[in-house]
C-alpha cells in the first residue's frame, strides 16, 4: 500500500507537470497565433487602405477619361469647323484670285488710258500755257495804263490838298481814336488862337457853341464849374469806400502778404437812386405804373477778386452794361464766411431795402423793391446759408442725400429723379446773408446747362475723337482718358527710378567683381583697416581709389552682433537696403554657417550681377513700351494734334464755336450755335460710323438740348 500511495503521488506530480507543460505551450501557441492573427489584421488593413487608394485613382481615372472624351468632341468640333470655315477660305481665296487676275488686267488697260489721258494733258497744258501767256501780257498792259491814271489823279489830289502834299497819312490811320483826338486838340488850339488873333465876338462864339453841340452832341465850351461837378457826380470816391488790406495770399508754395483794396458802397440807396435816375434819363428803363424794381444781387470770383453788384431787371435791353451795378469787391474767396466778414454791412442794406426813391423827370417816384440772387451755385449757396454742392445733401429745395464721389457716387443712369426729400428748415442751414424767398430760388438755368453741354457733349466729342485717332480701346470720357494718361506718367516715373537705381547697382557690382578678381589674381587681401568691417572679406577696405567702392551704410547681423558693409553682406540694391532697415537679417557667415571663400564670393556676386542685369533689361523694356504710349496718348489727348480732332476743331471754328484763350469755356451764344440742327449735323459727320455705338444716342441728346435752350 505504501509502495502505491507512492506511484500514485509520483504520477500525480507528473501529470501536474505535464499539464504545466502543456499549459506553457498552449499559451506560447496562442500567443503566437494571436501576433500572426495582429500582422495578418494589420496586413489587411494595408491592403483595405491600398484597395480605397486604387479605387480613388480609378474614379479619378475614370473622371480624367470622361473630361479627356469631351474635350476630344469639343475639339472634333471644333476641327470640323475650322475645316467648313477653310474650305470657306479657300472658295473666298479664289474667288479673290479671280478678282486681283480680273483687276490686273483693268489695271493694264488703265495704264494705257493713263498714258494716253498724260499725253493728251501735256498738250493741253502747252495750249493753255501760250494762252496764259499772252492773257498776262494783255492784262498787264491795261493795270499799267490804269496805274498811270490812278497815279496821275493821286498827284492832282495831292496838289489840291490843304498841305500841297507837304502832310500825308496813311487812310487808316485818320480813323483811329489817338488821331481823332489830336485833330480835335488841334482845332481847339486853332480856335483859342483865332479867339485872341481875330478877336471874335461873343455873338459869333454863342452861335459857334450852339453849332457844335448840335453837330457834335456835347458842349466844347463848357464852363469849368460844370466840368468840376460833371467830375463829382462821376468820382468815385463820393460813393464808395476804399480801404487797403494786407492778405495772406498763396504764391506757388508759399504764402506772403500782400497789399489789396477792399471796395465798399457808402450809400446804397443813393447808388441804387442815382443809376436808376441815369437809365430813365437815357431811355432805357421801361416801368409801368405801380410796378415794382427787380434787383438781382449777384457777385462771383473773377481770378482773385470777388465782386458784389446789383443787375437791374427793368430794362429794354438785358444786355445793358449799365444795368450792373458794382456796390462791392474784395480780393478773397467767394464763400459764406469770406462774404460775411468783408460783405455784411451790404447785406445788412440789402435786407433793409425794401423801396427806393429816384427822379423821373425831375419828380420823385418810390417804388417798391423785388429782391433775387443771381449768380452760380456757389455763391447762391454761400448767401443762402446752404452746405453747398459738394455735400452730401446739394439740393437748394430739399434734404434729400446722395453720395456725389467715388465709385458709389450717383450718374444720371442710376439716381432716383423721383425722389423727394424733406424741405430744408431755418434751423438746418446757417444764418442766410440775403433775406429772401424761397420761391425766388433756383439753380442757374444757363449756368448749368452750359456744364451739361461741356461736359456731356463737348467733352465726349473730344474723348470719341481721341478714341479715334488713339487706334487703341480707350474709354468714352475725357475725364477718364486724362486719368490713364497720369497713370502712364506715374508708371513712367516709377520705372525710370527703378530703372536708374538697377543701373547704379549694376554699375557697383561691376566694381564689386573687379575688386575681386583682383584680389584673386594677386592672391593678396589688405590688411584690417580703420574701413574695414568684421566680414571675412571686406569690399571696401580691399578697394582702391580707382575702383570708387561707394559709401555704404554699415549693417548689424541679427545672429552674431558684429556690423557690417551692406556690400560686404550682399546688400546692394535700395530694395535690399530697405529690407535690411526694416528686418536685420544675418550676414554671409552666420547664413552659410561657415566662412565663404573668396571664389565662392564671386559666384555670388556674379549671380547677383545676372539677376540685377537681367531686371535692367525687363525695366528698360518695360520703360520704353511706356513712354511710347505714353507719347503717343499725350500727343492725342492733350497736344490735339490727331487727324479728327483737327476735323472737329475746324467745325468749330466755322460755327464761331471754338476754344479761345479769353473763354474759360463755351459761352451762350456758343452753345446755342453748336445746338443748331445744322450744326449738329456737321459735328456728327466728323466722325466715322464705327467711332461709337453711342454716337446717335448722342445726336438724340443735343437735339433734346437744342429744345431746351
């Protein structure tokens, strides 16, 4: 029993350690099959990954395939096209060869006519020549034979003559006023001494005075107490003040002070009665009973003078220099506060004048006074208290806003005309210089119109004949064609800099290269120098005074500390001058990591050379494709010297209507002319048929104003 208990144990103990063993290599097979199980996951995973891969290169394929396949149509078609409009060419090819055989052969008979027409004239010109001829010298004889007579009849003349000929003038200069002036100094002086020679009586000089004012119209022996207050009533230091002011006025850039008269009315009433008194008694006045006097007040800035004048209303002739009445002027701008500070006791007396008392006929008549301003829009807005027409509310009647500049700015083709905004309050505007009525308020009819005609027809029919005579695409406005001809100026003078800055930078170079390949050559570099900078190699201390190395500002390297040459660093361009200014970067050294050799130095220098070389030539293309467009849009737009300007410019100097040096621009009557049915029709025959779409469009438009004026 003993001996089994015992096998029984040891055979317990080996199937323990056999189930151990087993167990081991149980898990080892597991684990094995689960890192075989891991690789094969990850092995397809791969191959799922490739699978998309492919399957997206095959879409993409497939994508590129399909895109490919239309293109092919579209170019089948588009061959097949080509081809139609070949065979079309070579029909029209034909066709043109047909007619250049057909025209050689009428050329030839031509040149036979010609010969024939060129004989036939030669003896012609013989004929008429011989006929000429012997026509001159009859026709000579017979001016010789009325010259002599006109001579001998001169002489016959001269000899009656008052001097015998001893005193002659030429015809037209007894018609100018200097010598009108003389001969009536000398028949005064020949009076006085017939008075005191011949001691003529006071009948006969009663009667002479009587005789020349009735021939001459004025008195020649007016009293000199009449002459004295002829000289009152008309001086006008009886009714204005004369003030002197000294200004800051604006010349050229500067500003220096200068002497000017301010001009004021004294009395206005007495001005207005005085002027008033004249027009009756010259017959030019025209009032009904009971009806008031219409007193425009305007004014304008003339060159540098504002003036303030009352126009008179009530006259037969609107024209009538007369008719205005100068009460104010100053040296200055026509702007609310200018017109207040130098006008306001005038306005003061033109708010309180409301009637005015003159003579008619020796009898004092008032009546009452009707006030309007009359003048540009600038200066009805200035004494109106109005913002102006460079605001954004420009309208005399309402508020109504809209943007007046820029790319949003409001034309006629997209502003709203009925629109209507909220009437302008006392409170909105500033206090008005002339108290007046609303309903005496507008714009300027002639003012603005004569713009609308400048700016929209004269000037577009400049901008077509531009466009015309330019050959290239340019646009239909004047205003816009100045605006690429300043950009062309403004390109041209960058790429001048640049190409002058190019060309001193390649000329630096240069010298850059030959220090080096003389100092390679020699295979000496100079020693440290109170020049020198802390590169390896430095330009300016290896330099001679021959090479001229210019001055170069010095350098800090943003790495190591130590300052350097811009040359010597490779800073040579201003572009790398400024970049280096602006971000410090690190020197030859510090970039490459390592000290640069010489000959490495001269690679550089020399790439640096073909790269500045190469941009001198692209600049200097580029330069001179500029100027000659430039030139070219110069000479078209502002020199005038095109072919169809010229054209137009005859047209309108046969209607009276061309630019003159003493019109700022067209004048009324000008406008009026150019607006003739007629007249439009020139101008539009000016141009060819194909110099814009617009061009009927624009008849239409001066005929509508035609209507309006």
């Amino acid at each position: 029993m003993p001996a089994l208990k015992k096998a029984d144990k040891a055979r317990k103990i080996c199937a323990k350690q056999g189930r151990g063993v087993l167990e081991s290599r149980h898990e080892a097979i597991k684990r094995d099959l689960r890192n075989d199980l891991a690789m094969h996951v990850a092995q397809s995973e791969n191959l799922r990954e490739e699978i998309r891969l492919v399957t997206e290169d095959r879409d993409n394929i497939s994508d590129e395939i399909a895109r490919k396949s239309s293109q092919i149509v579209n170019l089948q078609r588009e061959i097949e096209l080509v081809s139609d409009r070949l065979g079309q060419k070579q029909k029209a090819s034909v066709l043109i060869d047909e007619k250049v055989s057909g025209l050689r052969t009428e050329n030839s008979q031509l040149k036979v006519q010609l010969k024939t027409v060129e004989s036939e004239l030669l003896e012609l010109k013989k004929r008429q020549t011989a006929i000429i001829r012997a026509n001159i010298q009859a026709f000579d004889t017979v001016q010789r034979k009325k010259m002599e007579q006109l001579e001998r009849k001169l002489a016959e003349l001269v000899a009656i003559s008052p001097t015998g000929g001893s005193s002659l003038k030429d015809y037209c200069k007894g018609n100018k006023r200097d010598t009108t002036n003389v001969r009536c100094q000398k028949a005064l002086e020949c009076l006085k001494r017939s008075v005191v020679k011949w001691k003529l009586s006071d009948g006969f000089l009663k009667e002479f005075k009587a005789f020349l004012t009735e021939k001459l119209g004025f008195d020649v022996f007016v009293s000199r107490q009449k002459i004295d207050q002829l000289k009152k009533e008309n001086s006008a230091t009886e009714n204005y003040h004369f003030t002197a002011k000294t200004i800051l006025k604006k010349v050229g850039s500067r500003e220096v002070e200068v002497e000017t008269v301010h001009i004021e009315a004294k009395d206005l009433k007495a001005l207005i009665s005085r002027r008033l008194r004249q027009q009756y008694e010259g017959g030019t006045l025209t009032l009904k009973p009971g009806e008031p006097i219409v007193c425009g007040v305007g004014g304008d800035k003339g060159g540098s003078t504002t003036k303030l004048v009352v126009v008179f209303g009530n006259l037969i002739n609107p024209n009538n220099p007369l008719g205005i009445l100068l009460i104010g002027s100053y040296e200055g701008n026509d702007d609310y506060m200018s017109l207040k500070t130098n006008f306001g006791p005038l306005f003061h007396a033109l708010n309180d004048l409301k009637n005015i008392t003159y003579q008619e006929n020796g009898v004092e008549v008032t009546r009452n006074v009707l006030q309007f301003p009359v003048g540009d829009c600038k200066f009805l807005s200035a004494i109106l208290g109005h913002p102006g027409q460079s605001s954004s509310t420009p309208c005399f009647l309402c508020k109504l806003s809209w943007v007046n500049r820029g790319q949003n700015a409001a034309t006629l083709g997209t502003f709203d005309f009925g629109a209507i905004g909220d009437s302008w309050h006392p409170d909105d505007l500033k206090t008005p210089l002339l108290h007046t009525s609303p309903d005496c308020i507008c714009p300027p009819p002639l003012h603005i119109l004569l713009g609308v005609i400048q700016d929209y027809v004269v000037n577009w029919c400049y901008a077509i004949c531009n466009i015309t005579d330019f050959g290239e695409p340019l646009p239909e406005s004047l205003k816009e064609q100045r605006k690429s001809l300043k950009n062309l100026m403004d390109q041209e003078e960058f790429y001048s800099t640049r190409y002058l800055s190019s060309k001193h930078s390649l000329e630096i170079v240069d010298k850059m290269l030959a220090v080096l390949e003389r100092t390679i050559s020699t295979g000496k570099e100079s020693k440290e120098s109170p020049s020198s900078c802390n590169s390896a190699y430095c330009f300016v201390s290896n330099a001679t005074k021959k090479d001229a190395i210019p001055k170069c500002d010095m350098v800090r390297c943003s790495q190591c500390n130590q300052f350097f040459h811009g040359l010597c660093i490779g800073v040579i361009t201003e572009e790398d001058s400024e970049n280096a200014q602006r971000n410090p970067g690190k020197c030859m050294e510090c970039r490459k990591g390592r000290q640069v050799p010489i000959l490495e130095r001269k690679k550089l220098t020399e790439k640096a050379h073909h790269d500045i070389s190469k941009r001198l030539n692209s600049d200097e293309e580029v330069l001179e494709d500029i100027v000659e467009e430039r030139e070219k849009l110069e000479n078209t737009v502002d020199k005038l010297s095109g072919p169809t300007r010229k054209k137009l410019e005859h047209v309108l100097r046969s209607i009276k209507c061309d630019s003159r040096a003493f019109f700022q621009q067209l004048t009324g009557n000008q406008a009026r002319k150019i607006l003739r049915p007629e007249n439009i029709a020139k101008i539009h025959e000016v141009f060819p048929t194909n110099a814009s779409d617009n061009l009927e469009l624009m008849r239409d438009v001066m005929m509508d104003l035609a209507d309006l004026m």
